[in-house]
C-alpha cells in the first residue's frame, strides 16, 4: 500500500511539473512581467515622465518621417513617447499589454490624437495586415526570450512600410529578474534584422536618462527596403 501512495503522489508531481511547463509555454515572454508593471502603474509612469522623448531619443529625432506619418509604439508605458510623437504631428498608435499603464497613459495624455491598443510583441495579432513609416520599440527586447525574438522582428518588419524605419533600444547593466528581463546583445539583434529584411542604418550606445549609474542603452536604427 505504501508503494502505491509513493508511485501516486511522484505520478501527481511530475504532472504538475508538466501543467506548470505548458502553463508557462502559453504565456507569451513578453507578458509575464504584466502584473509587476500592473500593480505598480503609476509609480512607475512617473518615474518614465520624469524625463522626455527628446531626451531619451535624442539619437534617432532626424530619421524620424515627415508629419502626418503612421507611427507605431511598442510597449508604450506610461505614453510619453507616443505623447511627443503625436504633438510632432505623427498619427501614432500605442501598443501597451499593462492594462495599469495604459490607464495611466490615457489619463495622462488623454487628450493626444493617439491610438490606444492592448496587445504585445512577438505576434501583434490587432494590428492585422496595417503598415507604418516608423516603429518605436523603446526598452522591450529584453522582455523576449530568445526564442521569440526572430518571430518579433519578423513580425515588426510585416509592419513596416516600404523603406520604413523600426528604431529598437536595448537595456545594458544588471539583469532584473523580477521582471522577467532576459540578456540581450546587439549581435543577435542585427542578426534577426537581417534575416528579417532589414538593414542597420545606425547603431550608438546612450547613458541612462534617468541617471542610474549601472544601466546604459544600445539604439539600432533599422530600414526596410523601399522596393
């Protein structure tokens, strides 16, 4: 009787292990630090408005397209950015998969023309079949794990217009586990960019604008041929 009380409960736990595994293969990586950034919203959009657009993105203004251009954000926090793009002149669509920041951004800057969208990176399934001129994806890739990282690129090259720009920025300095952040490296990024259709126009390295001393941040600036 014993044995049969052993061999049940290692059958019951290494089905749980299997429920567990296949629980976590169903979340997409780019959604599992959601209730962190959920239960915080709003101390953390005020520590992104703290700063600005221009500030932050001082290194990628002039490829930016002409006024009147669709313009896509990923991961738009709290809305800064896609605030500034949108008092640029851009018709701008937000796509943020925190349901806590996106209330926050819309209260915030409510009364911008900006398109508000729940929806996440590697698949954007509500964006369909649109394209864009320009795609911000400002501190999102290391949210991806390395598996998804090609289908989001390829995904994100989809939606770009011909000769369309795709501007990604990388967070450099200590890994945060808890919120899921995973190591990337430029290399790989330009490595999925290739394969994905696109070229590297520029890429820089940039303090943290927030002045944390042990974070830093790599930009690359991406095209998609305009054929």
């Amino acid at each position: 009787m014993c044995g049969h009380r052993v061999r049940a409960r290692v059958v019951q736990s290494r089905l749980a292990a299997v429920l567990m595994a296949a629980s976590t293969r169903a979340v997409p990586s780019s959604l599992r630090s959601v209730p962190i950034y959920d239960e915080s919203a709003k101390r953390i959009a005020d520590v992104y408005e703290s700063t600005t657009f221009e500030r932050v993105h001082a290194g990628i203004i002039d490829l930016l397209p002409s006024p009147g251009a669709s313009v896509l954000d990923v991961g738009s926090g709290s809305g800064r950015d896609a605030a500034a793009l949108a008092a640029r002149g851009y018709r701008v669509t937000a796509v943020e998969p925190s349901h806590g920041l996106r209330e926050e951004a819309k209260r915030r800057h409510g009364d911008a023309n900006i398109e508000w969208l729940d929806d996440a990176l590697p698949d954007l399934h509500i964006l369909g079949e649109r394209r864009f001129a320009f795609i911000l994806v400002s501190a999102v890739w290391m949210h991806l794990v390395s598996r998804d990282r090609l289908a989001a690129m390829r995904r994100l090259s989809q939606l770009l217009e011909a000769g369309g720009r795709l501007a990604i920025s990388i967070r450099r300095g200590p890994v945060d586990r808890s919120r899921a952040f995973a190591t990337v490296t430029t290399d790989a990024v330009e490595a999925s960019a290739l394969k994905s259709g696109l070229r590297l126009v520029r890429k820089f390295e940039a303090k943290d604008a927030l002045a944390r001393a042990d974070i830093a941040w790599s930009t690359l600036a991406l095209e998609k041929d305009a054929r």
